[in-house]
C-alpha cells in the first residue's frame, strides 16, 4: 500500500475516511439527517476502531466511512486502531484510494505516522500460492492519504515507522511460507535478498564449520533431514564504534515434525512457522538497519529442520554441546531448547554481548498458559525484564514475565549427563527457560521470550489478518530504540 500526505483533500475518485470521537459525527449540512440515520441503523456509537458507512449522493456516490476513536482519552491513542480499520473495511472493497482526514483532531506526527503504520501492516497478505482467487477476494486498496497531519508525520512515517513494516513483512513472509520453500538455506537466501543495500553485514555457518566448533546440540535436530543446518549472523553497527553490541537469537526450525518423537498428525502442517523467534529476529534487524538506529546489534539464527529418518537422533541419545556439557535427549520434540542453547553459546564466544534476548515458538505449554494474548518471558535481571515489559506495551507486543527458580532447575538433572532436554508436563514452559539458562555465562543479562502462542493467530486483530503476525519485530525494535540508544 502506498502512502501519502497532504494538507487539504485531493480530487477526484476515492472513499472518505472520517475520525468520530464518541459520539461525535461530522457535520454535513442537509446530509446530516440522512447520515444519523443511517449510522443508528448501523449502531455505531463511536467505539475505538468501529465503523460504519454512508454514500453521499451528491458527490458522485462517494463512499464515506466513519472509524471510531472511542470516547475517552486523547483522539490519537487510537490512532492505529484507526488505520487497521481502514485497511480491514476497504481492503477488498472495490476502493483503491482512501482518503482519512485529521484535521482538528489532536494527533501529533508520531500518532498520524502510526495511522500508516497499522494500514500498511492490516494490508499485508500473503496470497503468493492463491491462483484462483475471485474478484471480489482480490485486494483493491493502493493508496492511502493522510490529510491535515501534524508537521513531521510524513518524515515520521519514512524514517521510522515504514522501515518497522518492511521488517514486520520480511517476518510474515518467513513464517507463512511452506517448508519446502523455506529451509535452513533458503531462509539465509531470502534475508541476504532482503537486507541487500541496507549495511547488515552477514555471516553463515555450515555443518561442517559447526562440527568443528562442537555444536552437538544443534547439530543433533538437524541429523535426520537432508537439509543442512545454518547458523545465520547478522551484524548492524549503527553505534559507537566498538561497543558491545546487544544479541538477539531466534529459534529456527523451519520445520518441525518432533523427530522420532512424533508430533499427531492432525495440525502438524503448522509447525511450518516453528522458525518464529528467528523470523522475528531477522525482521527485527531490516528494522533496526532500515531506520539507521544507533545502535550495534548482532542477531543470530539457529537454522535446522527436525525429521525422522534413519540418522535421526533417538530418545535416550546423549550429545555434547558446545559449552562442553553433555545432553541427555528424552524427547526429540524438545528441540528448539538443543539448538538455541548451541547459539547462545557461540554468541558468548564470539560476540561477547552483555546482553542476549532470545526468542523462540518453544513450548505448547506457553499457550496453555498464556493463551494469544502475551508472549512468556523469563529473565535473569530485573532491570532487563522491566525495559522488556515497557517495550512490549509501546509496541503491542505484549509480555508476561514467569518465573526462574532452583526448583524447577532440579527437574531437569539427568541421571546419566550433565542435564535432560526436558522436565516433567508441569510448569513445561519453566524447565524449558531453565535449560537455557544453564548455557547462560555468568554476568550476562539474559532474557527468554517463549512467543509460541503469538507467532501465528486464527484470528484478525488490528494490525494483522489470519495467519502470521510478525510479533516480535516491533518489540525488539522499540527495546533498541528505549534502551540501546540512548
């Protein structure tokens, strides 16, 4: 979708998008019967994000649609309310122009900006596959312009908030893509496509450089599938000079059938989007290079595809990691846990960070929790979880902090390695965040985001349709903007 700016309303064909605080309606002269009228019917009552429409005979049948801003506090904290509505009512409508105007409404530039933003990100679809599509199905909508911003919001939008789209886009194009179209090596051909001109400087890792590094965990999921493991490395250095960079690690298994652990068959086709955390990181990199941030960041993705065949590891197997401590395997389902832990370590060795964030669609026990609604954190460090929390209300990507404790720690001692990839069924998502934990070196401020419930939604919500959300991006790159700019 294309956006523009504008201090008055063009000309020409295009729907009208009006603001409506509460239950204030714009004034249309002798029009405004008939519109009460017909917004009564349609029981608009100016709810943050509701609609209703109206066509205005005498301008040539225009489309008009009014979008609540709710009735209590200021107009633009539902400014992406107001652009998701937008996008989703106008979509497919036959409307390929809307026009929304702001004038005398209270938004500054960054909530007009955030008006784009949420349009952009509501537009996105991946109808790559789709040949059949009538035309009804067919997205009409093009252009959006913003009428009687604040001054600045056109450079708000370019500047930071449509590098933020390009990156929550690259994330939803990685996770809704067929694993036989995204694996190890395509997902590393795909980001180096969609980082190119940007300054990412980028590394890979084969099998054979991880061999000799000692990466048995890892290693250890990817030895069923004829596809090769990749460790991608991803450098933006927008700071200082030599400064200790912040790493961000993602969870890559571009496929995850749970190895000879097997997972039912019924809705296996969705572990498709078990690569998440690494999507999330490799989208929240274009970001972060994209608007130029001040910043040094490293992000890596742990790559690999989890198959059963006849050189896949077993229950009961024993691998060594890179840290030098031994694994005991007891479920090859719990397998995003082998590889992060492998690429935790090497981040230590090779980046030497202060600070790690990882992010991973790791446990089914996260969803029992937590349902749709916040991503699991668990964190070493108070002051990390406090800046992660802010970050995830600023940018919707909410988090809910659990627990780290001895006593879960001791669930996953095995009687015959240093540790067991996994603990009982109770507080699952717990034991998983300790195991990492045990790969965490001593003074580094660590913090595990387990977004398996949030990577993927059934349901439409304002800033993304069905399928995959790009959650993840916007968290990170706000934590950059908050914390590692300053």
């Amino acid at each position: 979708m294309q956006i523009s700016f504008a201090e008055t309303r063009p000309t020409g064909d295009y729907a009208l998008v009006i603001p409506a605080m509460g239950g204030n309606r714009p004034a249309l002269g002798d029009r405004s019967a008939a519109l009460d009228g017909a917004l009564r019917r349609q029981r608009f009552d100016g709810e943050a994000g509701g609609t209703a429409e109206h066509y205005l005979d005498d301008d040539g049948g225009r489309r008009l649609l009014l979008v609540g801003l709710g009735a209590l506090g200021k107009p633009a904290d539902s400014a992406e309310k107001l652009g998701g509505a937008i996008a989703a009512k106008l979509l497919t409508s036959g409307e390929t122009h809307a026009v929304v105007d702001l004038t005398g409404l209270d938004f500054d530039a960054d909530s007009a900006a955030r008006v784009a933003l949420a349009a952009v990100l509501r537009a996105w679809r991946h109808d790559r596959y789709r040949t059949k599509l009538k035309d009804k199905q067919k997205p009409t909508l093009a252009t959006l312009t913003i009428v009687g911003a604040a001054a600045g919001a056109e450079t708000r939008w370019t500047e930071r908030w449509a590098p933020v789209a390009g990156g929550v886009e690259l994330t939803r194009e990685l996770v809704a893509e067929p694993a036989n179209i995204i694996y190890p090596e395509s997902f590393v051909a795909r980001c180096r496509a969609a980082m190119a001109g940007l300054g990412i400087d980028i590394e890979v890792l084969g099998e054979a450089e991880m061999a000799k590094l000692g990466m048995g965990a890892l290693l250890g999921v990817s030895q069923g599938s004829v596809r090769d493991a990749q460790l991608l490395v991803m450098r933006w250095n927008g700071g200082e000079p030599g400064a200790t960079p912040l790493c961000l690690i993602g969870k890559g298994v571009t496929f995850d059938t749970g190895g000879i652990s097997i997972k039912p068959a019924a809705g296996m086709e969705s572990m498709k989007w078990d690569m998440g955390g690494a999507g999330a990181v490799a989208g929240a990199m274009k970001a972060i290079a994209g608007r130029k941030a001040k910043a040094n960041v490293v992000g890596i993705c742990g790559l690999v595809e989890n198959m059963p065949d006849g050189n896949a590891q077993r229950p009961g197997d024993v691998v060594t990691s890179m840290s030098g401590q031994t694994i005991e395997v007891i479920n090859t389902d719990a397998e995003g846990r082998l590889v992060l832990c492998d690429a935790i370590t090497w981040a230590q060795a090779k980046v030497k960070p202060t600070t790690i964030i990882d992010l991973a669609t790791l446990t089914g026990a996260m969803v029992v929790a937590l349902g749709h609604e916040y991503g699991g954190m668990f964190a070493n460090d108070e002051g990390l979880a406090t800046q992660l929390t802010a970050a995830g209300k600023a940018s919707g990507d909410a988090l809910w902090r659990l627990p780290l404790g001895e006593a879960y720690d001791r669930l996953i001692d095995s009687p015959i390695a240093d540790v067991k990839n996994v603990g009982p069924r109770e507080g699952g998502s717990i034991t998983a965040a300790m195991f990492l934990s045990r790969f965490v070196d001593e003074g580094v401020k660590w913090a595990h985001l387990d977004i398996a419930g949030m990577a993927w939604s059934d349901k439409p919500a304002t800033t993304y349709d069905k399928g995959a959300t790009g959650y993840g991006v916007r968290l990170l790159d706000q934590y950059v903007a908050d914390v590692c700019e300053q």
